[in-house]
C-alpha cells in the first residue's frame, strides 16, 4: 500500500537505471516526447519535490541519526495529532510515545545497516488519545551519494478503516467457513448416480475405510447406522431434484467412534444439463458443537451473573433504547417497575431523559465511557425516605457480529463509600504528605542497620545511619562479596571463629539462601558487634531495580544483659545458699539450749537452780531470735525497697544527732567487738529527711564497720559542704579489692567470704537505696588491707 503511495515515472525511471535527474521532477501532465520536453531548473525540481511531498495524503518524513524529525509532511502531522512545526527537532518518542517501544527496534534496525522493510504496527497518537489504530509503515536508509548514512526515511500510511472492515468480516466468517474448511475436510466425488468410483484418499483417511470398501455406494456404510436412512433419503431426493445436498450425520473415525459432520453435495452439470458428476465434502464440527454447547452454558452462566451482581445491569436495544436486560438491582433502583421491552426514547422526566441522552452517545459515537460519581436520589431502601448516593455509571456499546453496535449495556456501581473516603482523604492531605517525608526518612533513621545490596553481586548499594555509624562513618558502597570477609569488615561466629565467605549470612543471602535470625559478629574500624542478622528479597518495581534487604540487629548490649542477668542468677543461687545457712545457724544453738534445759528441768534440782539456768538460757536465746529477726528484717527491706516506693516521712533531722543516736546504742557491740567509736560531728547539718530511714543507714554503716575493723577504731565524721550533709564511716579493717567497690551496693554481693563473716550480703544494698530515696550518693573508698571508707551525701535543702 506504500509503494503505490510513492510510486511513479520518477521511482519506475530508477528503479530502471535511468539515472535521469529530469525525469524525476516532470509534472505529471508534461509530455514524454523528447523534443517536447524541457529541463527543469535545481529550484523549480526542489519546489515541485517538495509540492509533491507536502499534498500526498500519504505521510512522509525523514529523521536523523538520533531519530530527530527533520523534514515531515502534513499527512504525518495529522496522522499523529500535532501540528507538523512541532514535529521538527523533536525525538519520535516524544511524538508518540506509547507506540516508540514497537517503533524503536525498527530505527535500530536501519541504524545496524538494514535494508528497507515495510510492516503494520498498531498503537495510540495524540490524534485520538485511548484509540488504537493501525497503520503501514516503511522504513529505509537515507544515504549520500558516498554511501554514508543520513537518517531514516519513513512512510506511513493509516489503515485503521481497513483493519476495522477486516475485523468486522471476522465476525461474518462463518458465511464463508463452508468453502474454506471444505478443502481440508474429507472431499470425494461421485458419478451422477451417487457412485464413488474414483479413490477418495481424504475420506478413507478420515473414516478408515479400504478402497475397496468405499466405492460405489459403499461409503455410505460409513455413516452411522441411527443416521443412514434419512442421509439416504435426502441424498436420493438431491440426485432426483439435481439440488444441493446438506445434511448433518455422524461418520465413523478412523480412530475409533464417530464424529458430528455436515455432509455438503453440489452437483456439476455437463453442456446438455445432466449432472456429469457430484463433489462432496463432510466437514467435522464435533468441536464447534462441544464450543457451541459451552458458548450457550457460557453465556447462560453470563447472565446468571449479570443478574446476580452487585451492581445495577441493564441492557437497552436499538435506536428506540428498548430494555432487553434488567437485573434485579437496577429494578430495584427503578421503584420495582417490570422494564423489560419498554423504551425510555422520548420520556419527559429529566433524570430519564438525560439517561437517555447518554445511552445515545454511547449507541452513535461506538465508543465506551464513564459517568463518575453520578448523584442518584431516590429510595434505596424501599421505606418511604428518599436519599441520595452516587454511581459509577458505565456505558458500553455492544456490537452484532457484523461490527454494528445494537445495544449499550448500562452499569452501575455504587461508590458512595468510596467518594465519602475520598473526602476524608483529602481533607487530611496535607498531613498525609508531612508524615510522607517523614517516613521517607524512618529508613535512614531506623535504629536498626538496614543494607540494600544487588543480588548475586553483592554490591551495597544503600546503607542507613546505623549501617554507617558501624562501618566508621562512609559506609563502603563499592563493598562487594569477596571483601566481606578481608581487611577491616570481617565476621566471627560467637565464638571467635572467622567465617568463610560461604558461611557470611548477608553473602548467603544475596546468592539466594533464606537467612532468619542468624547471629554473627562483625568486626569493623569502630568496634565489633553482636548482630542477629535477617534478609528478604526484594523485586523489581517503581523503576529500582531487584535488592536483597539486609537488617542487622544490634543486640551487643542484649548480649551484655544476658551475661548480667546470668551472673545475677549466679549471686541469686549463691544467696540462697547463704541465707538458708544464715537461717539455720541460730536454730541449733536454740535446740540445743532448749533441749538442755528439758533435761535440766527432768533432773531433780532446786527451784532457784532452774530458775537460774532458764534466765541465762533465756538470755541466749534472746541474743539468737534478734539475730534471725535482722535476717528476716533485711529481707522484708529488700522486697519493700525494690517494690513501690514507700513514703519517706520526711521532717527536719540533724545529721549529727541521728549519729550520736545510733553511736549510743552500739556500745555495748562496739565494746564486745574491742572498738573504739570516734565522733566528729560538725553541727548545723540539718534537713528534710526521715529520722528513722537515716538511723538505718547509720546503723548499717556503723555495723559493717565493726565487722569488718574488730579491734580497731571506728571514726564517724558529719560535716557540711556547699549545701550538701555528709556522713562518712571509716574503719581500719581488711578493706576492699578495687574490684568490688561498686559491685558491694548490689543485692546478695558481698566482697568477703561467707564462711568467716555471716550475713545475707543486703546491708550495703539496704543503705544505698535509702539514700538514693533521698536523692543522695553512697559510695565507698577502700584499699586492701587499709581499711575502709563509706561516704553519704546528702541535700540539706
């Protein structure tokens, strides 16, 4: 269809080697006498080539080597729907971009050195946006006269109409399907009485039968048996009317069974108009049968559902707009009235009318569309109330098999929901798009390290804040698999051994293994960290390319936990073991004083001499009872302590006389334990303290000092210092290893063994949260073998 476009005395003079310049410029009307004919200036051939060129309705144009547009026609300009002007310049992408991923390998073709070549390509164009259409275009190397190449010469002529009328004789193939599937079905001929009596190959191959078993009139032994008599009777009656015979009977398979034919005889006539002889053909449709019974249940099944949607269905035929389909909801919708085979042309009710309108659009125009949010205010609910909600209305012509459109079907969706969302949506745009770029940055802020990296390469392409924060700072971006475990960034197990490439997680992840809370530890410039490491993949979309998503779990300060917690149960199992003998220690000394006081009270003593001996063993039990109710004290004060703050009962306290209070109460253990108690108590350290909760600290440091200083004195210092009370014990005992300073203040430490100094290990931990209560410090000065020194600092405001 190009070639006739373009063709002419120019094209046929090169295509013969003329090789005349004159030739290819002469108007069509000049005269091809020699004599008559004068040559044309360079000008005037240029004008009339580019006269040509502009007013052939066939579009033309040539673009360079970068598939610029450089010269273009009008015919091109209004087959792609822009003004020619706007073609110059410009890329062939951007003029028609939809159809440029079809168009593109053809320009690369022609770039690579190929030859001309002409094809059909189907797209869209600024002409008419959402239209396919269809077209021919030619393509061919524009050259100099040295062979080099210019650019792309291009030829397109539009043949949507012709691809239209194609499609629409598709739908009238069945006309036509006789004639053209009766060359490859069986195909015999008979004499003029119905006799084979040449070989038919087609029909012994398809019916199985012999040669000899077909001729004459045995191939009517071919058909099945239910169906041979009346095949008879027509065939006879067509031979008597000399008419075409149609009839459809079941004929044997070569495979086994019978197959659905249509058995088609046309009768030749001679010169003397007796039949010389019949062709016939049996064309299978046992498969168009099969299609035609699933076509029918197809569309029974069609309707089912059409009737049944969600959605309000209607079809209405014809130009008079006659209903032919009604579903139940669009009844509904009607107030219940039956519409089947009424018209709505015509109506005077506005709402109707305009309906009306539209379904004509749709019937005239042959082309789809939507109504959006149509407001439709009726009762919905068949209760007497009118409301109003909205509908997606579309309209879509339906065609006949030969193309024409014959009805619209009308549907209906009701979206109300969808619009009131919308709504809400909107109104919260704004903020929707603040916390848009604040997620943006959630990825890179994540306190957990999140890595993307290409697959199979291993190439990091992305690293968050956390990420590079481990790798010292510039995350290496270049990083790829085989330097993972090399230089500074290389992994370990938890215990120490240095993974292989095989066994890093993040190399098995990004080569395709599952990797699920795997623990490694990696070791960069910054220090080594406990890592749980996870992978998903992640595909290709949005235009980034396929990644492998790396978290990495810091859980270094987990793991630290995890040993504390594991020493923690250690101190919990060693305390217990402490304090059930702690327990127990003053409960034989009681049995014992109690079972020697049995047997003394059995024995035959005096009355005075008993009543002796149960005082003094009175005395000794006494001394064990208040030693079991400290035990038990401390513990209640530890459950009381760590439990729900209790209120301090605060009023103002002197620090010095809370001392002195409890220096006087420990002398006798203070003369027992041959220590002498020092005071140097500064007045005027007074505060909003609780009386009592002091005495305890003092009480428990005095004690600790007595304890561990037997023998030696113990000097108690209260002193003022930039608003702040201090108390501090010192003794000139065994002392405390450096390493046990703090760990004295934790529950059931204890920086001594329990074999030589009893106690439940909860003195110090007691007194420190006390203090802290009143939002001081405590803490302890000390070096093996020169004593010890407990400071407390309290506020005095």
């Amino acid at each position: 269809m190009v070639g006739s476009g373009v063709t002419g005395p120019c094209l046929q003079a090169r295509r013969e080697g003329s090789g005349s310049k004159e030739a290819c410029v002469e108007s069509p009307s000049a005269s091809f006498d020699p004599e008559t004919r004068e040559p044309l200036t360079d000008e005037h051939s240029r004008l009339l080539l580019e006269t040509l060129v502009a007013s052939t309705p066939v579009g033309l144009a040539v673009v360079d080597l970068r598939q610029r547009f450089v010269q273009v026609n009008d015919a091109l300009a209004a087959i792609n729907g822009i003004p020619r002007a706007a073609h110059l310049g410009r890329k062939v992408q951007e003029i028609v971009p939809e159809m440029w991923p079809t168009l593109r390998p053809q320009y690369q073709r022609i770039l690579d050195g190929g030859g001309a070549q002409t094809l059909e390509v189907s797209g869209v164009t600024s002409k008419e946006l959402g239209v396919e259409r269809h077209f021919l275009v030619s393509y061919y190397p524009v050259r100099t006269s040295a062979g080099a190449l210019l650019g792309i010469g291009i030829i397109v002529v539009e043949v949507t109409e012709q691809r239209r009328a194609h499609d629409a004789l598709l739908a009238s193939e069945q006309r036509y399907r006789s004639l053209v599937e009766a060359l490859a079905q069986p195909v015999w001929t008979t004499n003029g009485r119905g006799e084979v009596v040449e070989p038919a190959p087609r029909w012994m191959e398809f019916t199985g039968q012999t040669q000899a078993e077909h001729l004459g009139l045995g191939w009517l032994a071919a058909i099945h048996p239910d169906d041979r008599k009346r095949v008879v009777r027509g065939w006879v009656e067509s031979l008597r009317t000399k008419t075409t015979y149609r009839g459809e009977f079941r004929l044997r398979y070569h495979a086994g069974g019978y197959r659905d034919v249509v058995g088609r005889a046309v009768p030749v006539f001679g010169k003397k108009g007796a039949i010389r002889e019949w062709i016939s053909t049996a064309e299978d449709i046992t498969e168009r049968k099969h299609a035609e019974a699933q076509a029918e249940n197809e569309r029974a099944r069609l309707r089912s559902v059409l009737t049944s949607a969600p959605a309000s269905i209607a079809i209405l035929s014809g130009e008079e707009q006659v209903f032919t389909l009604v579903n139940p909801l669009y009844k509904a919708l009607s107030g219940g009235v039956d519409l089947m085979g009424a018209s709505i042309k015509g109506t005077d009710d506005a709402r109707a009318a305009e309906y009306s309108r539209l379904l004509e659009k749709a019937y005239t125009q042959g082309e789809p569309f939507i109504e959006k949010e149509v407001p439709i205010t009726t009762d919905f609910q068949n209760t007497g109330v009118e409301s109003t909600r909205r509908f997606d209305v579309a309209y879509q012509p339906l065609r006949d098999v030969k193309g024409q459109v014959d009805s619209v079907l009308s549907f209906a969706i009701d979206v109300t929901e969808r619009v009131e969302a919308r709504k809400k949506l909107e109104e919260s745009a704004a903020s929707l798009k603040n916390q848009q770029r604040w997620l943006e940055a959630v990825l890179d802020r994540t306190p957990v390290a999140m890595i993307l990296v290409e697959p199979q390469t291993g190439r990091v392409v992305f690293a968050n804040q956390v990420a590079r924060r481990m790798a010292g700072g510039d995350f290496p971006g270049g990083l790829s698999e085989e330097a993972y475990n090399r230089g500074e960034y290389h992994f370990t197990d938890e215990a120490g051994r240095v993974l292989s490439l095989e066994e890093i997680p993040g190399v098995r992840a990004v080569r395709g293994t599952p990797v699920h809370g795997e623990p490694v530890i990696w070791h960069t410039p910054t220090g080594h960290y406990s890592l749980l490491v996870e992978a998903a993949p992640l595909p290709a979309q949005h235009g980034h390319d396929a990644a492998v998503l790396l978290a990495l779990q810091d859980v270094t300060e987990l793991r630290t936990t995890q040993a504390q917690l594991q020493h923690a149960v250690s101190l919990r199992d060693e305390f217990l073991t402490v304090a059930s003998h702690e327990l127990k220690t003053p409960l034989t000394p009681l049995q014992l004083k109690l079972q020697s006081l049995v047997r003394d009270a059995q024995a035959e003593q005096t009355l005075e001499a008993l009543r002796a001996r149960v005082v003094k063993t009175a005395e000794t039990i006494s001394g064990q009872v208040r030693k079991m109710t400290t035990l038990i004290n401390d513990l209640l004060e530890v459950t009381q302590l760590t439990g729900p703050a209790a209120p301090l009962q605060l009023e103002d306290v002197d620090l010095a006389d809370v001392v002195r209070t409890v220096v006087e109460r420990f002398q006798a253990q203070a003369t027992k334990a041959g220590c002498k108690v020092i005071i140097d108590a500064e007045p005027g350290a007074v505060g909003r303290w609780d009386r009592h909760r002091l005495e305890q600290v003092a009480s428990s440091l005095l004690s600790n000092a007595l304890k561990y200083g037997p023998g030696r004195p113990v000097t108690l210092r209260v002193e003022r210092d930039r608003g702040r009370a201090r108390l501090s014990v010192r003794d000139e005992g065994i002392g405390i290893a450096p390493g046990s300073l703090q760990a004295i203040f934790e529950k059931f430490t204890r920086a001594v063994s329990t074999r030589h100094y009893g106690g439940l290990g909860l003195g110090l931990f007691i007194t420190r949260q006390i203090v802290e209560a009143h939002h001081g410090t405590l803490r302890a000065v000390s070096q093996p073998g020169q004593g010890a020194t407990f400071i407390v600092e309290l506020p005095m405001v």
